[in-house]
C-alpha cells in the first residue's frame, strides 16, 4: 500500500522521542529517523521550516511538518492523518 514518506526528527536520550518512534511503530507506519543530536543547524533548519522554535519529535511528511506526537495523534484520530498519508494528489 502507498504511503507518502515520514521522517522523524528526534534526539537522544529523549522519553517523548522513544515515544513517538513507539507509536508510528504501533500503527505500522515506515518512517525514517533523524537524530538532532549535537547537530543545531539542523535545529534551525527545522525551526525554520515550521516557522517557530522546534519542539522535538518532529514529524514531516513529504517535507511538510505536521507537528510533534501529540498533533500526530490528534491527527489520527480525526481521521486525518490516514488521509494525509495514503491518499495521492
């Protein structure tokens, strides 16, 4: 089945990262991880995509930020996020 690509920005040592990594996992979606550690221009990077500080996990689909679990949840819930991720434009 198609799903459009899922990247998981994170850091180390994080609880609400292992989280989130937990829960994409549960719902079977594939996802890439990208580890923040150390690394404050990606930081920057993200902030700036998103247009405010970032807030780790951070998830972006196709190259669009969608928000941290708690967006992704809620996303999930509604409906959306199954939408977002399987329907072609």
């Amino acid at each position: 089945m198609y799903q459009r690509e899922i990247v998981l920005y994170t850091r180390d040592r994080s609880f609400h990262c292992w989280r989130a990594k937990r829960f994409l996992r549960q719902q079977g979606y594939r996802f890439e991880v990208v580890d923040t550690t150390g690394d404050p221009k990606l930081l920057t990077e993200i902030s700036d995509a998103v247009h405010h500080p970032v807030m780790l996990p951070c998830v972006f689909v196709d190259h669009r930020p969608v928000g941290n679990l708690g967006a992704v949840k809620n996303l999930l819930r509604s409906g959306g996020l199954e939408h977002l991720l399987r329907d072609r434009l």
